[in-house]
C-alpha cells in the first residue's frame, strides 16, 4: 500500500523594480521560498542568467536536495547495518547543460560524500550502502539524469 506525502510551499517573486517585465534588464530575478513555520529562503536565478550571486538559484538547490535526501536514507541505513557514522559531508556537484533555444537540463548530479564512521571494521559495508541509499532516494528517483557517486570514507582517529 502506498502513502501519499502532499508538500506546500510558497514562491513569490521580489524583484519588480516598479515597472514589471516590461523589458528584460529591468526587473530583479529575486524571490521568496516560504514554508509554514520554517526561515524563508532568499532565492535568484543563476548570476548567467542575471541573477544574484548572493542567493539560492533553483540548480543550487536541485543538487542540494538530492545530496540531502542521500545523506538521510544513508544515515538510516547505516543506523540499521549498524554502522555508526560520526561525520558526513558531500561536496555535491551537478552538471547543466544550455541549449541553443536557451532551454536546458542537467546531464547528471556527482555526490562526493565523505563519511566517517566509527571503526574500521565497518568501512566495506558502510561503501556497499551508497548504492542502497541512491535506490531509496526520493529525489533522485524522480529524476530524469544520472546521478552519481564518488564516496570516500574514513575511520574516526584516522
């Protein structure tokens, strides 16, 4: 049986400088991500796309998203093979790929976690769970692209 999960969230556009869209270079790429009950999150398009660099743009976080859904369903695992993982960190990377329309999409996303975990005898299973955690992953299973992985993990003290 499966369950359903409904998410809302909020996107305003801020940045009508008072004249709308009436030209291009005349209105800011800004706006707002709001949750009920959580911090607004303060978001642009792409500085190549006459954004803020200063912001969050919607490819930031589209590999953020599937480097975080990884990293849950892996620590879950983990927590039930029995691997302790002490530290976890993922330097996540995603290629996207402009066409000549000016449309584009991502050719893949390359998750670099480096985990620790808390003793060397757990170090082959906690590399095998990389893969169980990518088959779980929500996200990344509501992609249309690759996404990979280039895990690395240490022993604590080591």
């Amino acid at each position: 049986m499966s369950k359903r999960h409904t998410y809302l969230t909020t996107v305003e556009w801020t940045g009508n400088n008072g004249s709308g869209t009436s030209n291009y270079r005349d209105f800011e790429r800004s706006h707002v991500v709001s949750v009920t009950n959580k911090p607004d999150i303060l978001c642009s398009s792409d500085p190549a796309f006459r954004g803020d660099a200063n912001k969050y743009n919607p490819e930031e976080m589209l590999v953020s998203s599937l480097s975080s859904c990884h990293m849950l369903w892996y620590l879950h695992l983990c927590s039930e093979a029995k691997v302790v993982v002490v530290a976890y960190v993922d330097n996540a990377t995603g290629v996207m790929e402009e066409t000549s329309s000016g449309s584009g999409h991502f050719r893949e996303v390359r998750l670099n976690p480096v985990v620790t975990v808390k003793d060397a005898s757990m170090v082959e299973r906690a590399q095998t769970l990389h893969e169980k955690a990518n088959d779980y992953c929500f996200i990344a299973n509501s992609v249309n692209f690759e996404v990979k992985h280039q895990a690395t993990c240490k022993v604590l003290g080591q």
